[in-house]
C-alpha cells in the first residue's frame, strides 16, 4: 500500500460492517510500509474505530504486520475485540459515523476552511467529514473538485 500514489479506501467501505476499518488498514499497511505519505495511522478518526471495537492500534498494527488480507485481519478483529457488538450495534455506529458532521462552530469553520483549500468552496454537497474525506483525497492526487 503506497499512500503516496493513490488514497486509502473512503472512509465509507465498510468491512465486517465497521465504516473506516479499510480506511484504517490501509493507512496501518502504508506505514509500515514507510510509504504512509500525509496520511497517518491512528489518527484521531481511526481512534473512533478503536474505542468502539475495544482494540488497540499496536496490536492491530503487529496483526497487519504478518501480511495477512482484509479477510484475515477482520477474522482477527472479530476475535479480539473487546467490545462484542452485535451486527445491528455495528451498523448504526457505521451509520452514524457516515453522517457525522462537525458538531460545533470552531470545527465546522475548520471543515469549511479545508474545503475551500481543497477547490471546494462552491460545493453545498460537503456535509460530513467523510464527504470532506473523500473530497480532499481525490483533490490530493488529482482530481477536480
């Protein structure tokens, strides 16, 4: 995984029902790879993934590490999770993480600042921080906003 030629997956794939875990191996995948570029793992939004499920991120990363698939991993995070949510527990989290929108001023003119920065200035659509997400990485290697 280079994060230096391409994005990580949008924080919208979803994998054993989590939004962001592809987002999260991707980005865990590249560093230690040495290839991570400007995206960083354990970053304060894949923190949400790891307090929901009940892991820790060095753990994840030393799973990753053995060069296991996604299917491989999501078997180990399935097992060692310490939160055991059911299916339908995991989707509204993935539900509600997928709407999330920043919640106060300061945030939402941070937001608003980045997609301006990013060509977006005219976009009404941007709502959500993964729209942000999404948004700031096609811009990133290329694309139009």
């Amino acid at each position: 995984m280079d994060l230096t030629q391409r994005p990580p997956r949008s924080p919208r794939v979803r994998l054993g029902g989590y939004v962001l875990l592809p987002r999260v191996l991707d980005k865990c995948r590249a560093e230690i790879a040495a290839t991570s570029g400007d995206y960083h793992y354990n970053c304060p939004m894949d923190r949400r993934f790891f307090e929901f499920a009940g892991l820790d991120h060095e753990a994840l990363k030393t799973e990753v590490a053995k060069g296991g698939g996604d299917s491989e991993v999501l078997a180990w995070v399935l097992a060692n999770r310490k939160n055991q949510h059911s299916d339908w527990e995991i989707a509204q989290w993935s539900a509600h993480r997928e709407a999330a929108a920043p919640s106060d001023n300061e945030s939402r003119d941070f937001i608003n600042q980045m997609v301006a920065q990013a060509g977006g200035a005219t976009r009404e659509d941007i709502a959500t921080i993964f729209d942000y997400l999404d948004l700031d990485d096609h811009v990133t290697f290329g694309g139009k906003a």
